[in-house]
C-alpha cells in the first residue's frame, strides 16, 4: 500500500486509508468502510504480540515496543461499540498513527486502499446514526457501488485515553496587546474555542468559520465592509487543514492568489503532525505551521507573524 507525496498544493484533495470494520448484527454480518487521512498514517502492519495493561478501557487492546517507542493499540470495533464477528485473523491489520505528534495504533479487520478524494465532495456528519455515535464522525463520502465512507474522529481516543490534553493555560508573561479581527477557521466547535479563547486574551475580536468556502465568505464580507483597508482591520487568519468542502491548504492557495487578500497573513493549526503537511503548508503561503494545541508556541507564533506584518 503505497502512500506518496504527490498531492498538489491547493487541489482540495487528500488521501485516505480505506478500511474495513466488520459487524455481526441479528446474525448477518455487515462490513463498514472507513478513512483515515493519509497524512495522520506512519506505517500498516500485521498484528504484533502485545502486552495487556491492567485497569484500562476494553477497547484498549495493549502495547508493544515499535522501534524503541512504546505504542497503545486500540480496538476501533470495541471503541465503537461495534459487536465484532468471527474473522479471519490474516486480514487483520494495525495502523499506525501520528497525529498532535502522538504515536497510537489502531486495529482494524482489513487494510484495503488508498483513495484520493475531493474535499468537496465530503460532507460534515451533522447526521445522528443510532448504530453509531455521530461525534465519532468527522466526514462523509459517497464511494462506488452507493456505497458511503465514514471518516473517523480518531483524536477524540487520544483525548478519552488522556495521552493528549491541549495546553491552554501556559500563558506567556508579559505578552504584548493586540487589536483588530482575527479569521478561524476550523470545522471543530471545540478547537475552535480554544483558538478563540487564545486569540481574545491576545486582544482580538475574532470571526469564526467552519470551512474553506465559508472562510472565503467570511473574507469577502469583511472586504464589502472595509475595502483596501481591510489589512489594517484583519491582522490574521488561523485555519486548520482538515476540513469538509474546502481544505485549509486550498483555502490558503484562495486567498493568497487574491490581490484582495494576499497580505493578509496564515497560521496553520492542525492536529497533523507530519513535515510533508508542514511544507506544504508554506508553500500553500503561510507564514508558520503549529500542531494543535500547545499555548504558549501558539502566543509566540501568532505575535511573531503579526508584528511581521504591521506597517
């Protein structure tokens, strides 16, 4: 299963880990399609031996030493509350995971692909699925045959295991007071509160957005409101990368290919934490790149780049 770095800047597309969990359900058994961003995905490999841990959620299904690093494997059937049926155990398979520079290791039945979709043709899970908690879900995508993908939030383990806790209190000293606006955009209501949270002791009024496009709106509003000026208005755009519609590098490309826009400064914040996503963070224009969430390089980064700017 080849994984490459081929992705263009600014196309709106990303690449994802297809696989397969399988459910037994009043005797018939049901085989569910899943993603995984490809840049979230280090390595697949066949189940290794594991060591149990006491006192921990079932779904928890021990650790192993990969390469001198100490790995959780979860069980995404058990996490889901997925009743699993009899399978061939060949096909099983772990994926290994970075991601808020956490290393974890989910098992799942079957490894199948890897698939290049278009962001805007995922859509937000807004749906309430009674054999699946909506909140487990971040996206989803029609495949062939009718069939539908669901793009798992796999973050929300490593913050229920509590190997992740974003730091929002390490608040620098003496920090300098900004104002003006700040654009958000991030599809978590959650993130985006800790981001709006951050920027508001800084001293920004901040506008929040969902996606790429409604950023695009966003921007286009503020500029009927404040013209040429709008630079001295918006001191700067935070966005995350993941995210339906439209992705933060397209976003990005969008708004630095506008005259309008271009000198308006970008700050990624995302929880992927591979160096590919990072250049191509640059290259999409940004001025800095941070992996959610840890406060006091977000305070640092956040007034470099906005001193940068200022006239």
């Amino acid at each position: 299963m080849q994984m490459n770095d081929s992705l263009k800047v600014g196309s709106n597309e990303m690449e994802l880990v297809d696989f397969r969990i399988m459910k037994e359900e009043d005797g018939e058994i049901y085989e569910g399609i899943y993603g995984i961003n490809v840049s979230k995905v280090r390595e697949i490999i066949r189940l290794p031996k594991l060591t149990e841990l006491p006192s921990t959620p079932e779904y928890i299904e021990g650790i192993f030493d990969l390469r001198d690093v100490v790995i959780p494997v979860v069980n995404l059937a058990k996490w889901m509350g997925i009743e699993e049926p009899e399978i061939k155990k060949k096909k099983v398979r772990v994926i290994i995971t970075e991601f808020n520079n956490v290393l974890i290791g989910f098992v799942v039945h079957e490894a199948k692909r890897i698939r290049r979709i278009n962001w805007g043709d995922i859509e937000p899970a807004t749906f309430v699925n009674a054999s699946l908690d909506g909140s487990k879900i971040t996206g989803v995508t029609k495949i062939e045959g009718d069939n539908v993908l669901l793009i798992l939030d796999l973050e929300s383990i490593v913050q229920e295991l509590g190997l992740y806790e974003p730091d929002i209190e390490n608040v620098p000293e003496n920090m300098d007071g900004f104002s003006g606006l700040a654009l958000v955009l991030d599809d978590s209501i959650t993130a985006r509160k800790i981001v709006k949270d951050a920027l508001g002791k800084m001293g920004f009024n901040v506008i929040e957005a969902g996606d790429g496009e409604e950023g695009l709106e966003k921007l286009n509003e503020l500029y009927k409101m404040y013209g040429d000026g709008l630079s001295n208005q918006l001191k700067i755009i935070i966005s995350d990368v993941e995210m339906p519609r439209m992705d933060g590098f397209h976003f990005a490309t969008n708004v630095k290919e506008d005259e309008r826009f271009d000198n308006i400064p970008i700050v990624f914040n995302s929880s992927i934490s591979d160096h590919f996503s990072e250049s191509r963070g640059k290259e999409a224009g940004a001025e800095a790149y941070l992996v959610k969430f840890e406060a006091s390089s977000f305070y640092d980064e956040v007034a470099r780049v906005v001193r940068a700017y200022m006239k």
